[in-house]
C-alpha cells in the first residue's frame, strides 16, 4: 500500500497535545526526556511515534479521567515513566477532569479541539478515512 508522504516541519505528537490544552484554556509543556506534556506539573499525556514503510505513525494518550488507585495496584512500576521523585501515579500524573475541577465536560467538544491541535501543528485540514488496498482513502471531515 503507498502512502502519500506530507511534509511536517517541527511537529512532534506533544505539539499537537499542548495545541490542544491551550484551546482547552490549560497550559502544557513539554519534557522531552519523557516524550510527555505536563500541565500544572504532572503529566497529561505520553506520545510515540515510529516510521513504517514511509509512513508516520503516532500514538498517545491524552487522559480525560481515569483511576489512578487501580494503576498503583495494577502495574508493576505505575511511576516509572514521571517525574523524580513520585511515590504514586496521583501525584504525578492529572486528567483533564481534575483541571476542570470535576466541572465535566463534553466529549465532542475535547475530540473538536484535538483535531485542531494537530491541524495548526501538521499545517493539514485532518479528513476521517478509510486506507484501502489500493492506497485511495475515502471518507468525510474527522470528528
């Protein structure tokens, strides 16, 4: 399957994700070390990408909530990927839910925003797709 190559200059996936934050009204800040975006000091998001037969592919995490108890029971080292020092996943790491004080907020909306985020950093208008065989997509405006 051939993929069209896009030119990206100065993206990483944490561009897109503090892109995402400020339109949310949050800051984000990156830590390269750790391939994460932080805001108000405890990570929010942790990203990866690779490259496959000219292909970039990027993955990541942008945490809306989640329970951080069962992930200090669950995992064998649930602090390894943050900062120094952390003793639990609570302490280091923050949900969007917690920065807007348990306020809620509306899925479609952090989905909108998102997609923005990696427009403005990839220069691209993002269109939801299927890849096929023959390497056409097809498909309407993500969402």
């Amino acid at each position: 399957m051939q993929i069209p190559s896009v030119q990206i200059h100065n993206s990483t996936p944490e561009s897109e994700t503090i892109n995402t934050l400020k339109a949310l009204g949050f800051d984000g800040k990156l830590e390269p070390a750790r391939n994460a975006v932080y805001s108000q000091g405890r990570k929010i998001s942790g990203n990866a990408q690779g490259r496959f037969n000219g292909a970039v592919l990027v993955n990541g995490s942008f945490l809306l909530d989640f329970s951080f108890d069962k992930m200090d029971r669950v995992l064998k080292n649930p602090t390894m990927n943050l900062s120094e020092g952390v003793e639990r996943a609570r302490d280091g790491m923050i949900t969007l839910s917690e920065l807007l004080d348990g306020a809620g907020y509306d899925v479609d909306h952090v989905k909108g925003a998102l997609k923005r985020g990696f427009e403005d950093a990839l220069g691209v208008d993002a269109r939801r797709g299927v890849l096929t065989e023959g390497g056409g997509r097809t498909g309407t405006a993500f969402e």
